[in-house]
C-alpha cells in the first residue's frame, strides 16, 4: 500500500493512496479464513469447504468490502503518523472508474486539516468582575410587583377604569357571523392589562354591570390566526360584574401565599435570586471579556471550510431575526448570501470554538452525565406534556446530543480558564450593570 502527497497548501491537504492487486486479493483471503470455520456448503462439513471453493463462490461480493477495508485502513495510518485532524469529513474518491478484477485500487484522499494550536498564556490576561446588590429599593419593588400580581378585587358599583376587573360574556362577530374562538362566558379581564388586542380594553373603561357594549376592533395584520388576521370583528360585551383592586398588602399572607412562612423568609428568598440573576449577567460580562482577550491574544490558521459554513448559518439567521413572521426552519427562499459582518464574525467563533476545544482537550475537561441529564430536562421543560418524548428523541439523535452538550463544555472550559487569570472586582449598580449588559447585546 503506498500513499502519495499531493497537496499540502496551508490546511489543505491531498494523497492518493494506492492498494495493489496483490494487497487486495491477501484482504479478501483473510476475510475467507475469517468466515471460513462458520460457512456450510453442500458436500462438506462445516468449517471444511476448500478455499478455492469458497473463493470462486464468496470471493466477487467481498472485493468491495476488501476494499473498503483497505482504504479505511490506510487513511486511519495515514491520521495516526500524520498526527492530522480533519476539519470535516475527508473527500475521498476512487480515481480508476474502470477498475477490474486484477488491477490497483487508486483513491483520491483530500481535507482540511485542523490546525496545531497552542495553549496561550493566561497570565498576561486580568479581567473585572462586576458586582451587584441587591440593595432594598430593589427588593421592596420585587414584593410590590408580588403583591400586584396576588391582589384580590373586591366588587364596586360604579364605573370600570383602567386596572378594574371586569367579568363579561362577549360574542365575536367578523360580517355579522360568529367566528370559532370569539366567544366566552364570565371571562374575567383587567383592564390595561393587555390580554386581548389593542383597542379592546380601552373601550370598556366606563362600563357598568348590567350594560352592554359593543366592541369594534381591528385585528393586527401579522395576527396569528390567518381567518381573522388584518379583519375587522364586531364584539357585543354583556357586563356581568365590575370589581376595584383591593389593597396590596406586603405581610406575612403574601409570604403565605407564595409558599413561603414569613415575610421575612420571602424578602430573603427575592434577595438571593436577584442576586443570582444579577450573578448570571455579571458572568456573562465577564466571558464576554475573557473570549475578546483571547482573541486578541491568539491567531492561527482556520480551516476555510469551517469559516464558510458559520457565515452561512450566521448569514441565516440575520436574514431570519429580520423577518418577522417566518419561521426558522422554513428554507423556502433559498439560501443566504453572506456578508462581510457574518464573515468577520464566523472568523471569530470558528478561532474560539477551536481554541476552547483545544484548552478542554489538553484539561481533560468532560460533561458528565448528570450534567446533560439536568441539560436534557431544562430543555423538555419547553414542551410541556411532550417531556417523555423529548427524552427519547435525545437518546436517538447525537446531533441533539451535541447541541446540549456543547454550551456546557465551552462554559466549563471558560471556568477553567478564569481560574487562571487575574480577576478583580467592581461593585456598580443594577442600572450601570443593566447598561453594561445592553452594550454588550449591542455588539453582538
């Protein structure tokens, strides 16, 4: 078997590997003795037909598994000595069409080869930690929306205004027919809320119980029903009860009413996750820093394929962010151009991506698996009474495996990396942080 360079131009690489005749009727032999002990054939006992026989009767259908054995072979040396990694699958292609029993095997091997990338020093890099707390404004505000949201409203007998609740029966009508979906009975609202489409509520600010109303409102174009997007209905209101806010009170019932003993324990309960939410975001600042000094820092040669592909899916997913009411999946209006932003940018995670691979690899950085079980749920959780059958289209797509995995290896890697590094602290405001964080989605 020999293997021939053919290119070798920056990552690209090309051989040609050859198996002779020879090499290939041995393979094919080996798999005859291989089988041989196992194989019955009229007139002999098992593991006793001659080899000729079974050559003249087996040998043509195990030429091409011979063949491909080989090849497998050879190209598996060849990444062992070479020391190569393929960027993506390697090209290979048999080059001698006319092939016949007796001649060479000539096939064309060609990839990208990934690149050698060395570990950086992370010595040199110091980056700032923002700290936040959760000072009292914030915390009484949080119980303040708690309070809102489990208020009580008590019936009044004067007119409905904005932030009254209004209980009604309605019947929706589009040409003076009633449309599937229109119609509802004791159908409590408040008012301001924004729970049905705009111009709805507003047209029940003071109504009364006993009355009734007719409601004309447009629905929006993009609405998502096509029947009834962009047309004009017809609701006719019978207002069975108006009720008032009552008081929101902040005491030991509301605790009460959201699990918790006391007011006490809920004010500490809202003072840990907002900080933990506060956490989240500083963290995300501080990657951000950590992932801009890397790449700063490092440069090496990125497989071309590679980048060509992330700007096609970046390019895509732009094109999509622009248009509303596509859906992400839908292909339908052909592929993407790329532009110089979604190069630039493709150019950056292919060299992180690359480089946090690199780090974890030489760390020994894993996922194990209850890290991707916890994963796997918090992604079923989007799919409410789905969850089983989320499970089991993860067990049976390493693609999805994939997905999940990843975000979790890059963040522990991240992790490992910051260990490393110098980290000092500044404690800003939730405002300041909430303009950091803005700034950051900006440069995105």
């Amino acid at each position: 078997m020999q293997v021939t360079e053919t290119l070798n131009e920056g990552l690209k690489r090309g051989y040609t590997i050859t198996v002779t005749a020879d090499e290939l009727a041995a393979k094919v032999d080996e798999k005859l003795v291989e089988a041989q002990p196992e194989i019955e054939m009229k007139g002999f006992r098992k593991g006793k037909v001659p080899m000729a026989l079974l050559k003249k009767q087996y040998g043509q259908r195990l030429i091409g598994e011979a063949m491909q054995d080989a090849v497998d072979g050879a190209m598996n040396k060849h990444f062992e000595d070479s020391g190569d990694r393929p960027a993506l699958q390697p090209d290979v292609k048999m080059t001698n069409d006319d092939w016949k029993e007796g001649d060479d095997v000539v096939v064309s091997l060609s990839y990208e080869a990934l690149p050698v990338i060395e570990t950086p020093d992370f010595s040199g890099i110091t980056l700032e930690k923002l700290v936040v707390k959760a000072d009292d404004a914030a915390v009484q505000e949080a119980l303040e929306n708690l309070a809102k949201n489990a208020q009580n409203f008590e019936e009044k007998d004067g007119a409905a205004e904005d932030g009254d609740q209004v209980t009604m029966g309605f019947i929706g009508k589009i040409d003076g027919e009633p449309f599937d979906g229109g119609a509802a009975d004791d159908f409590p609202l408040v008012l301001g809320s924004g729970q049905f489409i705009p111009g709805f509520e507003e047209q029940l600010v003071g109504v009364k119980a006993g009355d009734e109303k007719a409601v004309t409102v447009s629905f929006p174009a993009e609405y998502g029903a096509e029947h009834l997007a962009g047309k004009e209905a017809v609701f006719d209101c019978t207002i069975k009860v108006v009720k008032a806010p009552g008081e929101a009170k902040i005491d030991d019932e509301l605790a009460k009413q959201y699990g918790v003993e006391s007011l006490e324990a809920l004010t500490s309960q809202i003072r840990e996750r907002l900080e933990a939410e506060y956490g989240q975001a500083s963290r995300a600042i501080l990657k951000r820093g950590l992932l801009d000094a890397l790449d700063a820092q490092v440069s090496f040669d990125l497989p071309p394929s590679l980048v060509e592909a992330e700007s096609k899916q970046i390019a895509h997913q732009l094109w999509h962010d622009a248009q509303e009411n596509v859906d992400q999946n839908d292909h339908s209006h052909g592929e993407i151009e790329t532009t110089e932003d979604s190069d630039k940018l493709a150019v950056r995670r292919v060299k992180l991506g690359l480089l946090l691979a690199e780090i974890g690899q030489k760390a020994e950085v894993t996922v194990s698996d209850q890290e991707m079980t916890q994963a796997v749920i918090a992604q079923a959780r989007q799919y409410p009474g789905q969850e089983r059958a989320f499970f089991e289209f993860v067990q049976k797509n390493p693609q999805m495996q994939q997905q999940l995995r990843a975000p979790i290896f890059e963040d522990k890697v991240v992790d490992h990396i910051i260990e490393q590094v110098a980290v000092t602290e500044k404690e800003i405001s939730k405002d300041d942080l909430q303009k950091a964080i803005e700034a950051l989605e900006n440069e995105a």
